[in-house]
C-alpha cells in the first residue's frame, strides 16, 4: 500500500492509487489534445483550410466550389466561407440545361441530316481530328500525334479502324445470270472473276474492278469487295462492299445493265446491244447503307485480342433472334466453334488462309471485357494442326449475320451500357460478377474475314499489312470497339488508312475514277488554300522551279505530250500478265510489247530512291539521259524565269495605292456625313469589289490556272508524278508511288536503262531512284 503523502493543494494528506484509466484521462484532456492538433496542423492562423492542400490539389477549388475539396475539409471550409461572407448564391440552370440530356439528342439527329455519323462517331469525335469525307463524317488522325505509334501497331501489334462506312449492296438471282451480268462490267484479264470457284463457294472473300456497262479499260468505277452466301438454293446472294464515294456511281451501273442499254463511249464501232429482259426478271438488287457494322484490325497480334474479344456459342440459346431462325438453316454453330478453336492457336492472321470468311456466334463482348486497359498476347505453345491452315470447312462461312429479318429483334433485346451495368450490380447474386449463361444477355451473330496483307515480296515484306475484318449487325459498334481497345488495340482513321495503303506500296484512290478525280480536286483546294495562305515572301515561286501544276497532277496532258494525239481520257493498266511483261522488262532493259490504246494509258509504279533524299507529293518523275547515274551530285534543275514577276509588282503597288484612296474617301465620308455624297457611296461601293478580283488576278500571276505542255518543261523531260511519297518505316528509306506513261516507260527502256531521275518541287535537285510495276 502506497505511504500517504501531504499536499495542501488536495486538502491534505491524499493516497494515490498504482494505475490510472486511459480513457478517463484522455476525456478530460480532450480539450488540449485538440488544441495540440490544431497548432501542428496550423501553425500559422492565418491560412485557409484549403491552403492546407498538397500543391497538386489547389487547382481544384479556384472556383470556389466545396464539392471539389475531400469531404472531411468540406465543412471547414464553409464555416471560413460564412466568416469571410459567403458568394452569392449561383443562379439556378435554365430549363434548357436542366432539359440538356433530351435536346443533346435532337441536336445529334439533326446534325446528321447533312453528314452520316458511325455508331462509334461520339467516341471518335472525343479523342480525333473530324472531318466531312464522301457524305459522311469520319475520323482523320488521333489528337496526340502519334503517327509511328499506329505505324508499330500494324508491324507488330494491332491497329483498329472503323469502315463502316463501306455500302453493302446486296445482288440476289442465279449465279448463271450474275455472272452474265458482271461480264460486262469487269474483265477476266484484272483477276479472277465474280463467280470464280474459289469465291461461289462462299469461303473466301473476293475482290473485283468494277467499270461502267461495256467501257473496259475506261470508265472505271473502283475496286471492291464482295462475298457469295454458302447456301444450295438456285437463287444465290451476293454481297458488294463499296466505298461511299463509289456507291452513286456503281448503284447507277448495275441499274443501267439491269434496265437500260449500254453502248461503249470510247469506241463508236460496237452498236447499242439492249441487255435482256431475263437480268430485270430474275436479278435484284438494293443498296442497304448503315445495315452493318465493319471493324478493320490489321496487325499480327490483331488474332489474339479476337481470340480474347470473342467467346463461341456452340449451341443454341434463349435469345429471341435465334427463336426466329430456328428450323430455317442450319449454322452448325458446335463446328465452327471447334474450327474456331483450332485456328485460335496461330500466333497471326497470316498464317492462315488468305480471305477466309469465318461466321460465328458470340456471347455478349462486354462478358469479356477486362476490368483495366491491358495487351491480348499470344499464349499457345501447342503447335497448330497443319490441316487447319489449308482446309476451309464448308459450313465456316454460313452465319445467320446475312439475314436482315433479324436486325430489328437483336436492337430491340440490346442492353445499353447504363442497363449492362444495372444488370450485372443489381440482379446477381455477387454483385459484379459477371454470369456468361445470363439469359438476359443475348448472343450476337459476327462474321469474321483473313486479310492476307502484302503479296508482294519484292516490294513490301511478305504478309505486312495482315489482320482480320470483323461484320457486325448494327447497334453493338461500341459494345465490340470499346472491347477491342481494352485488349491493347490502337484507334486510327484516314490518315492511317493511305498510311497503310503507302507502306503496302497501293494506291489509295486511283485517279482513272470518278471518285480519285474528286480526290485530286478536293487536296488540289486544301494545297492551294495552304499556299496562298502565306504571304508573298515565304512562297515557292514555282515558276522559278519550272513547276507549272504544283497541286494536282495534269495526267491527260502529259499523255497528250507523248503522243501525237489529243487524249480525252486516260485508263490504268490492270491487265496483270501484261503488267508482269512489263516488269519483266524494266528488270532485263528489254522493249516494251505492243498495246492497243497505249497512247491513254498510265502504268503504276513503285519508286525507291538511291542514297539521301524524301520523296514528296506531286514530285517529277523524269527521263535520264546517259551519263546521269555518274554525274547525279551535280545534276541541278537551272533557274527558270519568272514571267510575271514585274507584272505581279506593279499590280501590288497599283492595290496599295487604291486601298489609301478608298480609305481617305472613307474618312471623307465619316467627316461630311451629307447626302451630297451618295455618288462617292456608289464609286466606294463599286470600287470595294476590286480586291476580290484582284486576289483572283494574283493568284493566277502566281500560279497559272491553264498550262499547255509538261513533258519539255524542265531538262529532263518528265515522265510521270507520285501521288504519294514520304519516308517508308518498313522499307527504311524514301519511296512513293505514282503513274508514268505508258509510251514514256518504252522510251525509257529503249535507251536501255531502268533508272529514272526524281525531283520534288520544292527542290532543284535530281535524285536517282529504282523503278518497279506494280499491281493496281
């Protein structure tokens, strides 16, 4: 027992006991406890609680909104508020914002009466450059800039496009007929044709050049897609995949050989023939735009993210489209899920058959969504069954995505992201956990097609540019995109897609068609518009250069220049066992043979320059003379003569001095303000018209509207034009391809050479540069 102990402070002698209770004494020092931890916490009384924040995290309240500050300084915060005098309270939204959710989507609608959108157009238009091509408004380029980035996607990852905006046109009638019919309108001589075997069977995709009724080699119309429905029936099912700035153009060919009569344009000797009445009876076709939706994954891990994206039904479920169809057709779905399983165990698209068309039925894509953004891998170690990558079983290719009788079921049973979410929160027994047998959510039909990439070893790298197309029904673009980035894919627009087509050594658009001579109109304004932008000192003067077209390539006057003839319209050569003759003899310096036509006719080309050097847009392709190769360091274009240049002076200063006079009549007219002025309002009013005319006057002193030569313009004559040139990160080198023409090509190999002479136009300088043909 402790001793007493006498402290006059407690009234004496007191005994203290051995412990104390913690909590008992930390309650009655509670008020100094606080105390404490308000002067560590503040120890200067002047600060604010939100002076309190890390440095990172004071940018969020300099709107003076509590709700961006944590929730625990909140009430702090207004309790200084009300001390210093609260702001006044924000005025309520107008009932237009509050009603913004409802009036957002009417605007949406109507501002796609001008312009289509894609389903995946919101999530573009976020994140891309946008802008209006072909009636449609589609993504150009990403935001952040990264253009060797897409490029790594395609070589060794996997770059993701939207083209949907490809027209499906569907072609019903006997495949005899159909077969008829495209006679007339393609030629046997550019590849195989509509109803070769490899194509009617429905496994493969095919690809075909379409020309007007008759026109062969003119009148081209594009290059084009399609595939044949497996089925047995007499009456088979074609479907066309046509670019929007082709559809008008191919809608009207089709309609004109079904209906009308056709007459060859370019040669009056063949009589009008009138197509028979049995194409109008027993063939039928419609023009079905936004009826799918069109994925383009190029790149060899493209194979893995599908394999993770998408999971087989192997057999029939509760899902009302498939109530429909059931006793229709048989799509053996246990199959094509085992085949699809096979040739999941290739690590690329390349491996397997080129053009193979895969139809299968999937479970919902978002059942497979990752929870956090991360990279479908290759991961099988087993080797693929050597079977699997020759044969093509014969109910692959049967899908029930060809039947549009569906469409509006599967849209009606879809599940929002908003419901999604509800769905797999609220109605499971584990919240969150996602059941891939959930009745609620139903499969989706999809059809799958191989892109083989670059066939072309001598040129591109063997199955560069390989990957798969995915065919979608409409309403799950989003379902399936979103997917698809989550498992490492990288977004890309138009710019990607002629970035593709360029390394792969193809033409975009070529400019033989309707649609490629709109193209060429639509860069030629963008490039003017850019250069007239400038202002007079930071100009090339072309003329100098001895560059009279520098922003569209005039392809019938450089025909006309080698031939004696006047040429109204010009083709491209597409016969490919003419075109392998020609490369046979670039390769061996021989003559070219004898065409017919060949004073209209341009030849592709593939052109890789020799030691430093970028090709650009629009450059000369030239004819070299002997000596060339030994003395190109010092081969230079020489100054020309600039015609208009005292004439552009003297115009200049004739503005200026105009432009004072108005603006002294102005002042003038400020100064008097009388009605004894109105004929100076008049002159003024006349004589404001005058810059608009003048800017047109000066534009074409600067560059000429009208030429009337190409060949003889500079020291070398020219022979062709790129159409598109840069710096090539597969090859590792400048390349581009153009046309030259065809009787330029034989006067070139007739001085027995197979190098031609390269010059940009910004430039003097003549560069040395291999030729190769290519297929167009």
């Amino acid at each position: 027992m402790a001793a007493p102990e006498f402290d006059a402070a407690l009234g004496g002698t007191e005994e203290l006991p051995f412990s104390a209770n913690s909590l008992k004494f930390a309650t009655s020092r509670s008020i100094e406890i606080a105390a404490m931890t308000e002067s560590i916490l503040r120890p200067s009384k002047t600060k604010l609680i939100f002076q309190t924040l890390p440095v990172h995290m004071r940018r969020r309240v300099m709107s003076h909104n509590c709700k961006r500050l944590p929730r625990k300084l909140r009430e702090g915060h207004l309790e200084q508020l009300k001390k210093s005098g609260l702001p006044p309270k924000q005025k309520r939204p107008s009932r237009k914002y509050r009603r913004r959710p409802g009036n957002l989507l009417d605007e949406y609608n109507r501002r796609q009466k001008r312009n289509v959108w894609l389903e995946t157009h919101i999530w573009h238009a976020k994140r891309f450059h946008m802008v209006e091509r072909w009636g449609h408004r589609l993504a150009l380029a990403p935001c952040d800039k990264a253009f060797r980035m897409c490029y790594r996607a395609t070589s060794a990852h996997c770059l993701l496009q939207d083209i949907s905006y490809l027209t499906p046109i569907q072609i019903t009638g006997p495949v005899a007929l159909i077969k008829e019919m495209f006679s007339s309108l393609t030629n046997c001589v550019c590849g195989l044709g509509i109803c070769a075997q490899a194509y009617v069977t429905g496994k493969r995709e095919g690809t075909i050049h379409l020309y007007e009724v008759n026109s062969y080699p003119f009148g081209y119309i594009g290059k084009m897609n399609f595939i044949w429905l497996p089925t047995d029936n007499q009456n088979k099912v074609l479907w066309l995949f046509v670019h929007p700035s082709q559809t008008k153009q191919a809608e009207s060919a089709l309609t004109n050989m079904l209906n009308g009569t056709s007459t060859d344009e370019h040669d009056v000797t063949i009589k009008k023939r009138k197509t028979t009445n049995q194409f109008t009876e027993k063939i039928k076709f419609k023009v079905l735009p936004g009826i799918f939706n069109r994925f383009q994954l190029t790149g060899p891990n493209s194979h893995a993210i599908l394999t993770r994206t998408l999971k087989c039904v192997n057999e029939h479920d509760t899902s009302e489209w498939q109530a429909l169809l059931k006793g229709k057709e048989d799509f053996y779905l246990k199959e094509k899920c085992d085949y699809w399983q096979e040739i999941s165990k290739a690590s690329s698209p390349s491996q397997l058959p080129p053009k193979t068309v895969v139809g299968l039925v999937v479970k919902d894509p978002r059942l497979s969504r990752p929870s956090h953004r991360t990279k479908a891998k290759y991961e099988n170690t087993e080797p693929i069954p050597a079977q699997s990558l020759i044969d093509i079983p014969n109910e692959a290719a049967k899908s029930p995505l060809w039947d549009t009788n569906i469409y509006d079921v599967i849209k009606k049973n879809r599940l929002t992201n908003g419901q999604f979410i509800a769905h797999i929160t609220k109605t499971q027994l584990v919240p969150g956990e996602v059941n891939e047998n959930d009745p609620a959510l139903q499969s989706v039909p999809v059809v799958l097609v191989q892109r083989p990439g670059s066939q072309e070893p001598s040129i591109k790298k063997l199955g560069y540019g390989s990957g798969w197309d995915i065919i979608i029904p409409s309403g799950y673009s989003l379902q399936f995109w979103q997917t698809f980035i989550m498992f490492g894919a990288r977004s890309g627009g138009l710019r990607e897609t002629e970035s593709l087509a360029f390394e792969m050594g193809e033409h975009h658009i070529p400019p033989d068609s309707e649609a490629g001579k709109a193209e060429e109109k639509r860069i030629e304004m963008e490039l003017k518009e850019r250069y007239f932008k400038l202002p007079p000192s930071k100009r090339v003067n072309y003329a100098k250069l001895g560059v009279n077209s520098p922003f569209i390539c005039p392809w019938k006057m450089l025909l006309k220049d080698w031939t004696s003839s006047s040429v109204d319209d010009f083709f491209i050569l597409r016969d490919r066992k003419l075109l392998d003759q020609i490369q046979n003899c670039v390769m061996n310096k021989k003559a070219l043979p004898q065409m017919v036509k060949s004073e209209s006719c341009l030849v592709a080309v593939y052109i890789k320059i020799k030691g430093k050097g970028t090709l650009k847009r629009h450059a000369h392709l030239c004819l070299p003379q002997p000596g060339d190769d030994k003395t190109i360091k010092t081969l230079f274009e020489p100054h020309h003569e600039d015609p208009n240049e005292k004439l552009r002076k003297q115009k200049r200063i004739t503005h200026i001095t105009d432009m004072k006079r108005l603006r002294r009549r102005k002042i003038k007219l400020k100064k008097h303000k009388t009605s004894a002025t109105n004929g100076i309002v008049a002159r003024k009013k006349s004589a404001l018209k005058e810059p608009s005319e003048y800017v047109k006057l000066m534009r074409d002193l600067w560059v000429p509207s009208s030429i009337n030569t190409v060949r003889h313009l500079t020291v070398r004559e020219i022979i062709g034009f790129i159409t598109q040139g840069g710096f090539s990160f597969s090859e590792a080198q400048s390349c581009g391809v153009g046309f030259v023409a065809y009787n330029a090509l034989s006067a070139l190999l007739k001085t027995g050479q197979n190098k031609i002479l390269v010059r940009n136009l910004t430039s003097r300088k003549y560069r040395l540069g291999s030729l190769q043909i290519t297929v167009p």
